[in-house]
C-alpha cells in the first residue's frame, strides 16, 4: 500500500520538533502519528482435503487424464482484508497478493482475509463478523428437474480463498507489528467422471448437476451452511463417456478443521445426487441420475466421484421415434442456462 509524504517548510518543522522535545507527541504537531500491521499473506493452494481416500498418494494421471496437481488452483490475483476493530465496526482494505501494511485504530483488532478476483461469489453479512458468509449465483436450466425439491440451482462457485486472525493486539503509537496470514480453500474441486459401458460415441454434448451441495460457507471458521444446493456446471467428452471438474463449498453444516478450530462433522444425514444430461449425435436428449451418497460420505472438501456402466442402446441411437426420450432440443444451445443476481440471507 502507498503512503504519501508532504513537505514541511523549516520553520513549521522546527517548531514541531521544539514541541514534541518539550512535551511528547501531539497529534495535531506529529506528522508521523500511526499505528502500522505488516501483513505478509501466504497461500495453500489445494483442490482436496484427505478425509480418508488418500488420493494424493494413490493417484493415476493415466486414468483420470491429468495430474493431481494441475487439479489445484493459482494464488488469487487481489486480496481484501476486512479489519473489524475492538466495537466491531469493520474497515476495508485491499492488497496484492504478496500483502501489504495497514494502519490501524487504538484498541483490539479481528481481521478477515479473502481473494477479491471472482466473479460469481455473493458475500453477504459481512459488517456482521459472525454471520459473514460467501454464496453464489443463482443459474437456471428449463430442461432440468431437480431430484431434490426446493434446492436452488446454482453456478459453480469461484475459486475462493480465506483466513480469520481473531486477536490481533493493540499496537502502541509508532509501532509496528508483522503479522503473517495464510490464505486456505473455501471452495474444492470435485472430479466429476461419468463412464460409459456402451454409446459415448453418440454424445454430442453433455452436462451435469451434483445436489445436495453447501449453498455458503462462513468466513470465520469455514464450516459450510446447512442449507443445500444443486450444482449445474458442463461436461468435456471423452472415448468414455463425459467429465467435469466442479467447484463447490462442499458438504452442507460441516467444519474445515483446515481452515478454523475443528468441531464435530456432519450434523444428520445427508443424500447427494448426480444428474447427466446427454445430447445425442441424431438429436434426441437423455438423462441419467445417481445417488453418490456413499461417495460423498466420506469427501467433503472435494475428491472424485464417479458413476459407471452408463449405456446408450441401438435403440435410442436408432432413427425411429419409439424410444421414449424427448426429441426437442430447442432449450439446449449456448445461451439457455441463465445466470440470476442474488442477493440472500443466510
């Protein structure tokens, strides 16, 4: 951050020495008058947390078509930090990556860090430290039924990252402190694989939901909300069927022991579902859907899920009409998921 210093004629400037020589700092006489943090930011920049399918240790780039990690994303370009002092009413400031120095106020100090580059992150509460969360945006698709009723369908959020320096201590005037903050995941990446027994040669596009999802995480402490979203994201083609890596918040009222103090895991049970929808080369349109619950279990904070033994018959690739599947694929083009402002409260 810049700081800009002013000249000062010689006789204004003697005379403010001659006063602070004779009676200690004044504030209306001292040009020099702060309090300064030092802020270094650091980042762990990873897409999974091992909560017991050891991935990182077992992993095939020849089967699942890249490294692990080209799986994990960049440091973020900007970083907002958020200094709420000892009353609780909260200052704004932003540096590069690398951090930067900060003045702060007398008293106490609680600071929020999070990544300023994204696009489809909502925050909301944010004067509020407790209530402080992260969301995302609101996306539709007409040809899409939600297995799970009354989830809002959402973009994939962004890549989002965060850290919670709870007490940092006064600072005495002209002093300064050095102060280290760690950036770590609030969003995790979900490989996404849907294998084909037979047919993946006939799709022409393909596009997927993951429901059951965190719809926010808090910026505190990082444990996810209770409430659940479905994901709606697009899929690359592949000799054997379709993929995607999805980001989410992952798993709904479940705390990031990486990221804040650890408490108990999941609260109740929870059902996860994945949705394919195909397009096929003559036209017609089908879905798949599975219950990943099982796999999901035991990933909450991204990881790999697959459906296999997915088929496409002779008849449905046929050019009859007989095959019970919808031939209109008047709502599936470049422009017909839509993306909505939100704005919620959670």
């Amino acid at each position: 951050m810049k700081r800009t210093t002013f000249g000062v004629l010689p006789g204004v400037l003697a005379a403010c020495v001659a006063a602070a020589l004779l009676s200690g700092c004044r504030k209306d006489l001292c040009y020099n008058h702060y309090r300064e943090a030092r802020i270094a930011t650091g980042w762990e920049c990873v897409w999974e947390r091992d909560y017991g399918c050891g991935w990182s240790s077992a992993w095939s780039a020849e089967k699942f078509g890249t490294d692990y990690e080209a799986l994990s994303p960049e440091r973020a370009a900007g970083v907002s930090m958020l200094d709420y002092d000892a009353s609780g009413r909260a200052t704004q400031n932003f540096f590069p990556p690398e951090g930067g120095t900060v003045v702060l106020t007398e008293g106490a100090h609680s600071l929020l860090f999070y990544n300023n580059d994204t696009e489809y992150i909502v925050f909301n509460d944010m004067a509020t430290l407790p209530s402080a969360s992260a969301t995302t945006t609101t996306r539709t698709r007409a040809s899409f039924v939600n297995p799970h009723a009354g989830e809002r369908t959402v973009n994939a959020p962004d890549v989002l990252y965060g850290t919670f320096l709870e007490e940092v201590p006064p600072v005495e005037l002209h002093q300064s402190i050095d102060l280290a903050a760690t950036l770590r995941p609030l969003v995790y990446t979900y490989l996404v694989r849907y294998e084909f027994e037979k047919g993946a040669e006939h799709i022409a596009l393909a596009r997927g939901a993951l429901s059951g999802m965190a719809e926010s995480v808090y910026l505190r402490d990082g444990r996810t909300s209770d409430r659940t979203a479905t994901v709606l994201y697009d899929c690359t083609l592949a000799s054997w069927g379709a993929q995607a890596a999805v980001h989410s918040f992952g798993a709904p009222d479940f705390p990031d022991e990486y990221y804040g103090p650890h408490t108990d895991g999941e609260a109740a049970p929870r059902t996860y579902t994945l949705t394919l929808e195909v397009r096929l080369r003559n036209g017609r349109t089908k879905t798949f859907e599975r219950d990943v619950t099982e796999q999901l279990r035991n990933q909450p904070r991204g990881g790999v899920v697959v459906i296999d033994g997915l088929v496409i018959s002779e008849e449905e690739i046929g050019s009859g009409s007989d095959s019970g599947f919808d031939v209109s694929v008047d709502d599936w083009g470049e422009y017909e998921d839509i993306t909505l402002p939100l704005n919620p409260s959670n």
